[in-house]
C-alpha cells in the first residue's frame, strides 16, 4: 500500500469516526431536549391543574359555611325577578310557540364573623332558572280573547344550590385582600402538588413557594430558592383573570433526572463508541506495524542481498580462477581458493542459521537447557571470541567485573553468544579502535552486567526499536556495517528466556551501554 493511500484511509477513516459520534453526540442531545420539554409540559399541566384545585378547595370551604343561610326554609333579604319571552309562529302547523325563561335572584346578607374580611357582613345570591316553553294552536284561539296554551311543556332545570360563577365572582372580589397565608396552607399546596405531579409521571423532589409579585409569602418549603425556581403559575385569579400570587416550583435534581431518563442511551452509545475507537485504533496500529513490518522485511532482504552478494562473487571469481589451466596446476592456489569458497560457504551457513534460530525462538521449538554457571566465566569465554579483531584493531575490551557474586542459571552456548553479539555489534558501530568496558555489580538478587562502547551511539528513537526483529537503523543505501538485524531480537529473546531484562543507554556520536539483569541462585 502507497503512503499517499495509506494516509488517506486513515484520513477518511477518522472523519468516519468523527462524523459517527457527532451525530451520536447530536441524537442525544436532541433527545435530552425533548425530554426536557416534554418534562416542562408535565409540569406546566400539572401546576395548572394545582392552582384550579386550590381555587375550587377554597371556594368549596367557604361555600359550606354559607351553606345554611342559603337553604329552602331561609328568608331572602330581598328578590328580584328577570324574565325573558321570545314568540315564534309555526304557519305550516297554525300555531304560535312561546319562550319564556325566568330567572329568580334571592339575595342573602350574610355576616362576615368567620370569614377573615374586613367588612361586617355580604351579600350572596341564590339563583333558579326556570325555562317554559308554550304551544298555542291559532284556529281555536277567540278573536276578542287572549292567546290560551293548549299546550305547555316545561322544560324546568333548577340550577345547583350555590351558583359557581356568580359565587366565584362575589368571594374572588372580597378575598383578593385576605392574607395568603390564611387561604392556603404549605402542607395543602405540597399535597396538591405530590398529588397531580404523580397523575403526570413525574416523580421528582421538589421545593415551592408562594410570592405576592416579587415578595416571598409565608407559603414556602425550607430549601426553596427563587433564583433556582424553575417554573410558576398564577393562583387565586380575580374577575379581570389577574392576580398578584404566583407559585413557583423548583426541581433540584431536575438535570439528573432527565439524564436518568436517557442513561441507557448514554451508557449504550459510550459502549459502542468505545469499542468502534478501540477498534479503529486497534486497526490503525495494525496497519502502521504492517507497514513497519513491510519496511523492515524489505531492509532485510536488501541487507540479505548485500551480505549474500560477497560471499557469491567470491565463491565465483575462486570457481573460476581454479578452472584456469594454470592455476589448476598449482595446488597451493587451489587450496586456499577451495578455504575461500570454504570460509564463504560457512558465512552463508551462519546467516542461515541465524534466521532459523530466531524462528525457533518465536515457536518455542529451541531447547534452552540450563545449568549453574559463574557469569564472569561465560563473559571472560565471550571476550576470547573477539580478543584478536580488538587487537587487530587497536582496540581493547576491559573488564570491571565488581560483582561479589555472579552464579547464575543459564544455558552455556546461548548466554555466551548473547555477549559475542553485544561485543560484535560494539566492534562494528565503532569507525575508530574500539574501546569497549565491562563491568559487573550487585543489586539485590540480581546481577547486573554492564558492556559499553565509544562507537557510534544511536538515537533514542532508535534504542527504542532495537530489539526487534528485522530492524536497523536506516543508512539510505550505505551497507558500510554488515548485518541483518537479528542478532539483538535475538539476544532479548534469550536474556527473557532466562528471566531477565535488557536495556539500552545511547547518545549520538557518544557511545552506547547494553545493561543485562538476571536473577542471581544461591
């Protein structure tokens, strides 16, 4: 896969991911919003319903105290009679039809004593309506005589007892300048309030209070705060639909319980949105490891290439310098030609090995048998490994070995090469002789071994990824230092295999430090 597309499906994968949870982000907020006006109506209904029911208690309390001056053996202060007549003529039927609607008002004075008003005493009416209506038949009718019924149907409906509205309108009128506080109780309102909030779902703690305009009232709950108060509605309206009362309602919890409302939602999209991340990422880290992989494997069979291409060229050109007739001859020549191709041959071999050894190591198919042995005896072996290309060089490898004990459980061959590569690698990274200290010391149960070099150095992004399989730094296409990248993928398999850990301390230019631990045995 090429960068440019590489990068683009990344692009257009991650505004996919984007694009999903805002739209996520947006259903639920548009979800939290209709819950909330669905939460305000509900509220609003039943407030309303509030101050209705309190209006209609008041007004029943105060029509049973006035019940007894309105019953039928009571005597009217005065009586007043209105009467309504409308004729109608039915020419196909020869009649004449007659409305007549009466209306009785009987006034009452009642005195005031245990209505908490100012005056001394009111009036209150008591109503009867009676409707009538009249048949005539025209050709019976005496010319000089007045219009006879010849038939009366009555059609009577005695209003109630006590006339709501005409009741409504005279105590809304006295009662307007009563004190609040005696027309309705905290406990009434919290009850009327839990009653008709209940009828509307809403199950929800909630504090009030009763203001006359701006001025609180002694019609309140402890905790209620205006500046919180959430909703309100007129109560105990006059004729004119006005009043200076209003009810306010506030929801404390009101926020969590409509996140309550939606928190499967919640919790379900948080999930999703949760597992499609991890899996984008998840899938985003697998394609840049698939690319480093692919990169890597490309710089190893580069670097194969170029190790192989030596050992080849030089095997042929001894091929053929012994297929010369004159060389043929001279047996001198065709030895050390033949210990050419030999040498070569076994280089070969050894990369070889090297690669099947590390896919052993990945398999878990390599038999690492271990045994007791003194550290400083496995690093004073690996240094007679590469004593004579130090010297050859100029160079030197001093050892330091400080640690009082170094008896450690290990497998002879492995550990040893693990140092012969950390020796190897610190002779080739070094341009000039290399100098190369060891050093050794305890820490606890633990053994550390310690081998520093004054070659190269690397960078940190570099000692990140050393250990791995297939890596090395990139050089463009300078091959100047051999190698194919296993032999430090490698050693960490083997100082894991072994309980341990290895490290890396580098600096461009300034050398490198390869810090091993193992676990010292009794």
């Amino acid at each position: 896969m090429g960068k440019k597309l590489f990068i683009l499906l990344v692009v257009l994968m991650s505004l996919s991911l984007i694009g999903i949870i805002f739209v996520q982000s947006f259903f639920i907020n548009n979800t939290l919003k209709n819950e909330e006006k669905n939460f305000t109506l509900s509220v609003k209904r039943a407030l309303s319903f509030v101050s209705r029911d309190i209006e209609e208690m008041e007004l029943r309390n105060y029509i049973l105290k006035i019940q007894p001056y309105l019953n039928k053996n009571s005597v009217a202060d005065s009586t007043s009679i209105r009467q309504l007549l409308i004729t109608t003529e039915d020419d196909i039927n020869d009649k004449t039809i007659v409305h007549r609607n009466t209306v009785l008002e009987e006034r009452f004075k009642v005195p005031s004593l245990f209505f908490e008003i100012d005056a001394d005493s009111f009036n209150i009416s008591k109503l009867t309506n009676e409707r009538v209506k009249e048949t005539y038949d025209n050709s019976q009718l005496d010319r000089n005589s007045r219009i006879a019924p010849v038939e009366r149907v009555i059609e009577y409906s005695s209003m109630p007892a006590l006339d709501r509205q005409m009741f409504e309108d005279t105590f809304k009128d006295f009662l307007k300048d009563v004190p609040i506080y005696k027309r309705i109780t905290s406990l009434e309102v919290q009850v009327h309030l839990e009653r008709e909030l209940k009828k509307e779902g809403v199950n929800l703690g909630f504090e009030f209070a009763i203001y006359d305009d701006d001025l609180a009232t002694n019609v309140f709950t402890e905790n209620f705060e205006k500046s919180n108060a959430y909703y309100g509605v007129p109560i105990f309206m006059d004729n004119n639909n006005e009043s200076s009362y209003t009810l306010w309602v506030d929801f404390p919890q009101r926020k969590k319980y409509l996140l309550s409302s939606i928190l499967w939602m919640i919790v379900l999209s948080i999930i999703f949105t949760g597992i499609i991340v991890l899996a984008f990422s998840s899938a985003i880290h697998q394609l840049i490891k698939q690319r480093k992989i692919s990169q890597i494997k490309t710089d190893f069979i580069n670097n194969m290439t170029h190790e192989f291409k030596t050992p080849i060229a030089t095997i042929n050109l001894a091929l053929d310098a012994i297929k010369n007739p004159k060389i043929i001859s001279d047996q001198d020549k065709v030895k050390r030609y033949l210990g050419m191709i030999k040498d070569e041959n076994k280089r070969m071999h050894a990369q070889v090995e090297n690669v099947l050894r590390i896919s052993k190591l990945e398999k878990n198919e390599l038999n690492i048998s271990k045994e007791r042995l003194k550290l400083h005896d496995l690093v004073e072996d690996a240094i007679t490994h590469v004593n004579l290309i130090v010297e050859d060089r100029n160079g030197y490898v001093k050892t330091h070995l400080n640690a009082a004990k170094s008896s450690v459980l290990a497998n002879e061959t492995h550990f040893t090469n693990v140092i012969v590569n950390i020796l190897d690698n610190a002779i080739k990274y070094s341009e000039d002789e290399p100098k190369i200290d060891v050093y050794t010391e305890n820490i606890g149960n633990n053994v550390i071994l310690k081998i520093a070099d004054q070659g190269n150095g690397m960078s940190k992004q570099v000692a990140k990824r050393v250990f791995e399989k297939f890596y090395r730094e990139h050089t463009g296409n300078v091959h100047n230092v051999k190698g194919h990248g296993l032999g430090l993928a490698y050693v960490k398999r083997i100082v894991d295999d072994h309980q341990g850990h290895i490290s890396v301390e580098s600096e461009k230019g300034k050398g490198s430090t390869f810090i091993i631990k193992l676990p010292l045995i009794s």
